[in-house]
C-alpha cells in the first residue's frame, strides 16, 4: 500500500521541495493519483525498515514510499566549490573568489557512496557552480551512479555548461532595487536572461525565492518574470542565519505579520499562475501550520518539516556530512526525532514540521533542538 507520494525532484540545498500546490487538490484528484502511481516505471528502489520500500520514478519525477518508516536520507546536497565572486550579504555559505573546489575524481566517489548508502537525488552548489570547471563531467558521475542531479546557481557564468541536469533553479531574489539590496548587486536582468536560456536549451527551469522584509512585498511580480521567462518551478526559501546571513538576519528575515500573509499569497499564486509548480522549503511549514492547513493532506504528499539527517544530508567541500547546508553539526537520532516541549509537544503536526528550523532556533535561543521561536503557533503561545 503506498503511504505516500513526493513529487518533482529538488533543485535546492535548502529543501526537498514541498509541493504546495497538491495541497489544493481535490480528492478524486488525488485519489487518481495514488492509482497511476502503481503503473509509474522505477528507476530505483530501496528497502525501508520494517518492511516497505521507497522508489524514484523519472516519469513524472517523484518518490513513491511504502510502509511507516525512512531508512535514510534520500537526497543529497553536495557542495562542488566555494568559488563566487559576488558579495550577496545573505549567503548561506561564505564563499571566495578563489575558493577551493572538489577534485573530479572525489566528486564522483562521493555520488558512489550516496548512491550506495540509498540516495536517490543530488542536488549540487557552491559557492557559484557554473564556475566548477568539468561541469558536464559531475552530470556524467551523477548518472554513472544511478543519481539524478539539479544545480543552483545565480545565472551569472557560462550557462550554456549546465547540460543534462534534470533540474535547474536560478536565484531571483526580487527584480531591479529589490535585487540589488538583497543580492548586493544588480543582477535579476542576468537571472532572468539565464532562465530564458536555459529554458531555450530544453531544461526544466525553475526560480529560487529567498524571502526578506524586502523581497515578499514583491513576490507577485518577481514570480510573474520568472515565469515569463521560462520558469515552471518556483521554490520559496526562508531565509536562515547561516555563512554570511548571520549578522544581518535579525534585519532582514520576514516580519511576523508577513510570515502570517504567506499561506494566503501563495493558495493566490497556485491559482493565478497554473501549471507552474510552487515548492516551499522544510522551515517553512510552521507558517502554513498557523493557518490549519490539512496535516493529512501533507502527510499524504510526503510533506517534510525539517528532515535535516533524515531524508537529506548535506556534504561540504572536505567531505563532512552535517543534517543540513544552515547547521554545522553531525546528524543524529535526536535531531531527526527531537523531544521539544510545549507547544510543540501537542501540536498536530509535530511529525511533520519538527519543531520548526533548527537553524533559527539556535541563533535565536541559543539551542538547536527547541521550538522554533518564529512560529506563529510558539509566538501566541508565549
């Protein structure tokens, strides 16, 4: 019997994509699903335990699960380099000019590693990954080893090198000042022309959102050129203290009243903006929870609130593995399965958002396992 369905693949570090469109679905809709799903051709497939499988499908992309539990991440952020140029203040690394990049033949070893540990997907970025010298080859090793591959990157480099990826996000983090004040410099127009090419070469394109104080006010606009310009996937990021980000995040991070404007704006986007796919990211689903969206339709959807250590896994540069990119620890039992006090102790969808993002609980609280203290839902608890 399947338990659940996740669609489309992650083309970011920061999530494995919450598809928030299925959310709105009817449930014949849904239910039509779950019988095409039984046809759907694997590609892989993995034991779970307790019996159970879990299998990557390329047509449509997505990952079927049997049986209760997950037996270990089944996406992969890996870091390429720590090669960029530009001085984006939020930056969730902090890369350099000359930053060290992964060797080829390491690049490679490590996808044989994921692959045999039972990763399905590698998502790859840096630092700026166009600046990674044999791009095409780490395509080739990512398929070599049975992995489908995306790729994040700003849009500015040799655009025309990302072939063969089976998705590729571009960051637009607003259009024209907006841009500039959140990126540091003036760059949507090269994003957008990046987008426009990439979706001339045939690629499944889609567009990075990093959420500000600055950039939510324009979201409509934003995600209206990104798909004018080709995009068929937009992913919401919440913005994290992490690598550059931490010093400025207390001035730049969504206001309370905005966080609570999300679910509104976005049931708005799905349906002004059909056939483009909107994805949110795993420290987000404590906003769509204020606003009692259905927990079963999640579950349902294989929605996953923070699945650092367990469904992803980071790997930096040297190799180190860490839950997530925003944390500098290693996975654990506890961070997958956290004991956190009230209100998330009895909150319905503690499963599924875990507490919120760890990330911002640390820099906040000091302390990664607590709740999360910008949900909405901890903020009325006081």
């Amino acid at each position: 019997m399947i338990r659940s369905i996740r669609l489309g693949r992650a083309p970011n570090c920061s999530s494995l994509g919450n598809v928030v469109n299925v959310l709105a679905w009817s449930q014949v809709a849904v239910g039509a699903l779950w019988v095409a799903a039984e046809s759907w051709r694997s590609r892989r497939s993995r034991p779970e335990p307790g019996g159970g499988e879990t299998r990557a499908v390329d047509e449509p992309p997505a990952l079927v699960r049997r049986g209760e539990k997950n037996g270990g991440p089944h996406e992969a952020h890996v870091q390429l380099t720590r090669a960029c140029p530009l001085p984006c203040p939020s930056c969730h690394v902090s890369p350099e000019a000359k930053g060290e990049s992964v060797p080829l033949p390491v690049v490679e070893a490590r996808f044989r590693e994921l692959s045999s540990q039972g990763v399905f997907h590698v998502a790859v970025g840096g630092g700026e990954a166009l600046a990674y010298p044999e791009l095409a080859r780490v395509v080739e090793a990512a398929h070599a080893a049975g992995l489908s591959i995306g790729l994040t990157t700003s849009g500015r480099g040799r655009v025309d090198t990302a072939r063969g990826f089976d998705q590729i996000n571009v960051s637009l983090d607003g259009l024209g000042e907006v841009y500039e004040r959140a990126r540091g410099y003036d760059g949507a127009q090269e994003a957008l022309h990046a987008i426009q090419r990439l979706a001339a070469q045939g690629a499944r394109v889609g567009a990075n959102i990093v959420l500000s104080r600055d950039t939510f006010p324009s979201l409509r606009d934003t995600v209206n050129a990104a798909v004018q310009s080709g995009a068929r996937d937009i992913h919401l990021l919440r913005l994290k203290p992490a690598g550059r980000g931490t010093e400025p995040y207390l001035s730049r991070r969504l206001a309370p009243e905005q966080a609570l404007q999300l679910w509104p704006l976005l049931s708005s986007l799905v349906e002004e903006f059909a056939g483009v796919s909107f994805r949110v990211d795993c420290a987000m689903t404590p906003w769509l929870a204020a606003h009692g969206v259905d927990p079963e339709r999640m579950r349902a959807f294989g929605w996953t609130g923070c699945h650092g250590g367990d469904a992803l896994v980071a790997v930096d540069v040297n190799g180190r593995r860490t839950p997530c990119s925003f944390v500098d620890v290693e996975p654990s039992s506890d961070w997958i399965s956290p004991r956190l006090p009230e209100p998330c102790a009895s909150c319905d969808y503690l499963d599924i958002c875990r507490g919120g993002c760890h990330a911002v609980a640390q820099h906040l609280r000091g302390e990664l396992l607590v709740p999360d203290p910008e949900c909405p839902l901890v903020i009325a608890h006081g």
